[in-house]
C-alpha cells in the first residue's frame, strides 16, 4: 500500500476496514496536532497570495493572538513597516525557488503593539497537493538580540567612555570633548539632536558649547540662553533634576519654547543638569531633543547617565585649568595681569606695531613711600591700598591700555597705536593723569593715605624686544626718582648711554671675581692725639680690563641691586683678614691695629652674614678683636629692627663695628643708644663745611654734638675725607677722635700698605 501525505487517506473498499483506516487516521491526526501545539516555533501556513490559512497555538503564547485571528489577512500586516519590503522580496524568491530555504529575521506585532523578533524559514509546498502553500516556521529570537544589543551597547559605551576619559586626561579642547559625548548620545538614535550648554562665568546664561548635529540657524537661535528664574529646565536643573517631555508643543512648561522647536521639527526632549563634583553647582545642561513625540528608551537614558558626569569632569577641567592659567598670568591681590603676561602682552604689542607701523609706550610706575605707608599700618592695610589704587590706574587709562602689577609697589602700562611723533606727548598725558590719581587720598581702615609715584617712559616702534623697552622704562623711572619723585621722565639717549654702560659694568661684573679682576686697597685711620695708626680700612677696587681701576662708587650700586655684592663682599672680607693676620706676624706688638670693612646693605641684612664672618676668622686665623665691621647709616633705614639682630650676633663674635656715613641717612642719632657700635664716621661732607670763606657754622655745631655723644657713650668718632691742613685743624678743635684722607694717606694695595707701615714704625723707633 502506497504512502499517503500526513492529511490524505487511501481508498478503502470494505466498510470494516473503512472504519478501522478512518480510526488510525483521527489518531494520527490528534497525534500530530498535539505536537504541533506544544511545538515552541511558530507554524504558519500562508497562502501564495500572502494570506494566512493557518497559524499553530504557539502564536498564541508568542504573539498573544486567539487561535484564528488573522486567519484570511495579509500576513504583512503583522510585519514591520521597516522589514515590510525586505520580507516581500524573500517571500517572493521561495515562491519562485522551492528550494530557497534561507532564515531571515523580522520584527513582527504582538497583540499590545510591541515588536517581537521573529527568525523565520519559508518551506515551499505549493506543489504539495494536500498543503498546497508556503508553511513558514519562526523561532522567537527577542531576548537573544536584545541581549546582543545590549551587550554591543555596552562595549561601545565601554569605548565611548574610554576614549572621552582620554581626550579629559590628554587635556583635548573642551568643544572637541563635549561634541563627542553628543555623538556618542546621538548614536543611540536616529532621531536625537544633543547639545551641551555651560553657564557662564557670571552664571545668568547658558552658552552653547557643543552641538555637533544642529543646524546653523537652531546653533545660532540658542547660541546664549538667559537663565530665567521660573524657567521650568532652570527649575528642573537648580533641583538637580532631569526633566523629560513627551510633547513640546502641548507641554504648558515649555511654551516659549514651542515656536522654536516647531520650527525645527523638534518634538520631545530630555534634559539632565550637570553638577561640578567639587562644590554641587549646576555648570551646565546636556540636553537631548527627538524629532518624534516619544519617551527616552532605556539604552538612551542608560548613555546620559553614563556619559553626562563625563561632561561634567570636562567642564570641570576646563575651569581648573582657566583659574590655574588666571593665576599663572595675574596677580591675585589686584586682579591685574602680573610681570609674566605683561611681557607676553607688550611683545604682542610690539608685533602689531612692527606691522600697522605705529608706536608704543611702556609706563613704569613705581610708588613712592609705600614701605612707609605698609610698615605703619601692617601689611593688609597695604593690600587694601594697593587694590584700591588699581581700580584708580583701570578708571583713568584708555579701554585699550594694559595696566599690570610688575611686583611690590611696582605698576606697569602698555600704550598702543600710538602716532610715532606725538609719542612721547601722548604718553606723557597719560602719565599725568596716573600720577594725579595717586595724589588723591585714599581710605584705608577710616583713615586718609596720601602716596606719590615717579613714572618712566620709554617709546618703541617695534624693532626692540620686550626686555629692552622694560627696563628703558625702568631706567626713566629712576632718572625721575633722582629729579624729586612724584614727576615723569622719557627715556632719551643720554639715558640709553648710560644704561649701556650700566650693562656693561653689570655684565663684566659677573665675571670680575672668576678673572681675578678686583683688588683691595687699604686706607689707614689716624689717631688725632698723636698720630699713630689705629686701624686701616680695606676699600674694594675694580682692575677693569678695559676702563682701568675703578672705585666702588663705579660699580657697588649695581653689585648690590644684583645680589654680586655677597660673594664680592665675603671676597673682600676673607682678604682683609689675611692681610691683618699676616702684618700682625711680621710686626707683631708694632702694628697693634685692626682693618675695617665695609658692609652693605643687603649684606647685613642677609641671614647667614654672622655665620659667614664667623667661618672667615676661623679660615684666616684672625682673632675677631682685629675686624671692625662698618655698615653704613642709610643700610640700617631698611629694617633697624631686623639690624639691631644682626648687630648683636656680629658683636657676640668680638668683633668691633662701626657706622660709616653718619649724617646722610637718619636725621637722628637717638638711635646709638640701641645699637652696640664701637665707632662712628663723620660723612665726609660735614668734613668739607669745616673750612673755606664758606665754613658753615651749622656743621660746626653738629660735628661738636656728634663729638659730645660719642665721648657721652664712649664710641671713638672718626672724620672721612680729611684733605687739607685746614681740616684737621678744626677736626682737632673740635677733639674729634681720628680721621681718615688723602691728607694722610691714599687708599693703596696691601703690599705698598706694608712698606709704608714699616718705614712708619722706623720713624717712630
């Protein structure tokens, strides 16, 4: 007997045996329904039209679709409008090729509207002639994709996130960074349009930072956003809130914004604040709009989560290193730029000017008496003026000048496009205005505070470098401060002479010690009661190899404005003592007598000075009792507290001191009574007042009162600079103690010191 199809019975001819065939088909039938019913794919048998003749129960736990809905309908209508052609084009290629049995995936409708995906197998039986149609059997492969999704989801956002943590770390523009966290969100979907607002530094707008997908005129209708206080997003995100809407255009809270969106095509939006991690301020909004009326899905949500805070740490990042590059550039006490970006500013100024051929001007201003105003009322007091007195130089400049702090009481203003020829007037004008600012009282903690200040200028045309036009100005600045203070000066060419050649001595200077170039010359110091040598002054000298031998006062400014005057001065002071150590031993008890050295300002002020003079007698073998340490009157003006320290550890080594220059520094000797000097030096100007047809009573007065207070406080009183007979004279009527000169000796090296030492002592033998 032939084999019948699975619905098909043979012919029977006997009843019994109609009745028994008939029995085991039901049973086969019941047989195979109920395995097709507990089947987990899918069977649907679909007409060569398209309609659905049959689907198995599994449609019904899969699809949620009754036995035989959509029985007789196009089986398209289930199919994604998406899928719909691809599907049509694989069901037409196993209509037309039985053997075509490729599976395809396709996302078909469940009964509450969502999308299942289906993997599907067309068999081809139309020329089957029981079944006569395509039987297609799907699998539901739903939570595989989305598990695949999910997971492909996450490893992009994996390198999504690395990658924007990287461009955060390699210091990538803040724009760069922000447009692709944009990117990174817009991914998510087709529809989506992200931007990154960031509040200003005023924090009263949003500033569009990031929108790589908006098009011109919506980047440019949201470029700046006031912030408005009943705005619902700034409500949303002052309260740390995301905020989300379905629908633009009937959401009341969004209103204002529904012209624009419409004429956009923007339907829906998410917004999410972003918070700084330091201090919980909101710096920002990401804010992510559809073009359809929708809900963020889950997958978009996740990404804002993930990548929003990453935005925040940008934006972050961007202000620490803004407030970092403020720091760097401007002075914290006056909010103007500091020394460092003024030069940057002014070689940018001199640029321009080389191009636009105009001239500029660099003002230093330099304030006069402040020290004084700062040590009497304190150092925030100072603070409080200095700040005051930037706000003035700010009111009373040009929008376009550049006024810069330059350090301590220094200010610095950069002029430009100015008229070559009317430079230097221009310049003066303004400077005439700074210095009628600082005139005007200030109010520093209820009181009145007058200052002064002395301004240089300096002219460039842009062929100098920023250093040289500074320190022109510098040397102007100075030049004004020699002619009185509160005036200005131009830099001119007899200052230019005079600055080459402050650079020369300052650059050769730098190399005097290394070449062996300075020497010592020793002036001796006469008792005026019998003529015997009480000590001798050791006197620096500088063997120029091309000037020739040149005095202190030719270079010991500029060695002590250089800081050169620390290792010159240990130099002189090692020297001196050598000198004395070995005069002592050729002369032994006939050249009981000490040497003086000079120290300066900086010197004495310096932290190390007494143990440095501590470690030279002991290098040199001198004892203390044979140096005398002079310090001039005006070095102990700068800190006499601060001197008075040193002063007592100088005097704790044995060592005598001494103060040179009395007269031109303080108006009062009040101060001998503190300060533990041995001996005190007439200036030799009041030397000179002594005698001649122009004898000056008033400094005969005052050289008896110095006399009276050196023998009341038993300090030894020397006169400097006595030349003449005539001097010394009146140097001993008056009973002054001891006087130095060219009218004894002049300063010589120590080995003619020598000779004139001994034929000094053969004299008295």
């Amino acid at each position: 007997m032939a084999v019948a199809s699975w619905d098909e019975t043979p012919r029977i001819e006997s009843q019994s045996a109609k009745h028994l065939v008939g029995s085991i088909a039901r049973d086969r039938d019941d047989h195979l329904e109920s395995i097709i019913s507990h089947a987990s794919d899918i069977i649907t048998v679909v007409e060569a039209d398209g309609t659905i003749r049959y689907a198995s129960p599994s449609a019904e736990r899969i699809l949620g679709y009754p036995k035989g809905v959509g029985f007789g309908e196009d089986f398209l209508r289930f199919v994604h409008p998406d899928d719909a052609e691809r599907v049509l084009v694989g069901f037409s290629r196993s209509l037309a090729d039985p053997n075509a049995r490729t599976p395809t995936e396709v996302r078909v409708r469940h009964q509450d509207g969502s999308w299942r995906i289906l993997q599907a197998v067309a068999n081809n039986l139309l020329d089957d002639p029981v079944v006569g149609a395509l039987v297609v059997t799907a699998r539901d492969v739903t939570r595989e994709r989305e598990t695949e999704v999910a997971l492909r989801h996450s490893e992009q956002q994996m390198r999504d996130q690395a990658h924007i943590l990287e461009m955060i770390a390699t210091a990538t523009p803040l724009t760069e960074t922000l447009e692709e966290i944009c990117r990174a969100i817009e991914s998510q979907s087709a529809d989506s349009l992200c931007t990154v607002m960031v509040t200003d530094e005023d924090g009263e707008t949003l500033v569009m930072t990031a929108a790589p997908s908006f098009p011109p005129q919506l980047r440019q209708a949201l470029a700046r956003v006031p912030i408005v206080k009943d705005g619902e997003l700034v409500k949303a995100a002052a309260r740390r809130e995301s905020l989300d809407v379905v629908d633009i255009q009937s959401d009341a809270r969004l209103a204002r914004y529904r012209e624009l969106s419409r004429a956009h095509g923007l339907r829906a939006l998410r917004m999410v604040p972003l918070v700084s991690w330091a201090n919980d301020r909101v710096i920002g909004t990401l804010l992510l709009t559809y073009r359809e009326t929708r809900e963020s899905t889950p997958a978009e949500r996740q990404t804002i989560d993930l990548l929003a805070p990453l935005a925040a740490i940008a934006i972050e990042r961007k202000e620490f290193e803004d407030r970092l590059a403020h720091q760097a550039h401007h002075d914290p006490l006056t909010g103007l730029p500091n020394r460092a970006q003024f030069q940057e500013l002014l070689e940018s100024g001199l640029g321009r000017s080389r191009r636009l051929g105009t001239a500029v001007a660099v003002l230093f201003v330099d304030l006069d008496r402040f020290k004084v105003v700062n040590d009497s009322l304190g150092h925030e007091a100072g603070d409080e003026l200095l700040g005051a007195l930037a706000d003035r130089l700010r009111a009373v400049l040009r929008p376009s000048d550049i006024v810069a702090r330059f350090g301590g009481d220094e200010f610095t203003i950069l002029c430009e496009d100015l008229n070559y020829s009317a430079a230097g007037m221009q310049a003066a004008e303004i400077a005439e205005r700074v210095l009628a600012i600082i005139l005007e009282p200030f109010e520093v903690e209820g009181d009145e505070q007058f200052l002064g200040a002395s301004v240089g200028i300096a002219i460039g045309d842009g062929s100098e470098r920023p250093d040289e036009l500074l320190r022109d100005a510098d040397a102007a600045m100075y030049r004004a401060k020699e002619r009185g203070r509160g005036r200005w000066e131009i830099f001119d060419e007899a200052m230019r002479a005079q600055t080459l050649a402050r650079r020369e001595i300052e650059n050769g200077l730098h190399r005097a010690l290394e070449r062996h170039e300075l020497r010592v010359h020793y002036q001796p110091v006469i008792a005026l009661t019998d003529g015997e040598w009480l000590g001798v002054e050791a006197l620096v000298r500088w063997e120029h190899p091309e000037r020739g031998l040149l005095v202190p006062r030719d270079f010991m400014t500029i060695a002590e404005e250089t800081g050169l005057v620390l290792p010159i001065g240990e130099w002189v002071l090692e020297q001196a003592c050598r000198a004395i150590v070995q005069w002592r031993k050729k002369f032994g008890a006939r050249a009981e007598f000490g040497v003086a050295v000079n120290i300066s300002a900086r010197q004495l002020l310096h932290p190390e000075l007494p143990d440095l003079v501590a470690d030279v007698l002991e290098r040199t073998g001198a004892e203390p009792s044979w140096l005398c340490l002079e310090i001039s009157e005006s070095a102990l003006i700068s800190d006499v507290g601060e001197a008075a320290k040193v002063l007592e550890l100088l005097k704790a080594l044995g060592t005598r001191l001494s103060i040179d220059d009395v007269g031109t520094g303080y108006s009062s000797l009040a101060y001998l009574r503190h300060l533990p000097f041995d001996d005190l030096k007439l200036d030799r100007s009041f030397v000179r007042g002594l005698t001649g047809g122009a004898a000056n009573r008033a400094d005969h007065a005052i050289v008896a009162a110095v006399v009276g207070i050196g023998r009341a406080l038993g300090i030894t009183v020397v006169a400097e600079g006595v030349e003449t007979d005539e001097q010394l004279q009146a140097l001993c009527d008056l009973r002054v103690d001891a006087a130095q000169g060219y009218l004894f000796a002049e300063p010589v090296p120590g080995r003619l010191l020598a000779t004139a030492l001994t034929a000094q002592l053969a004299g008295r033998a």
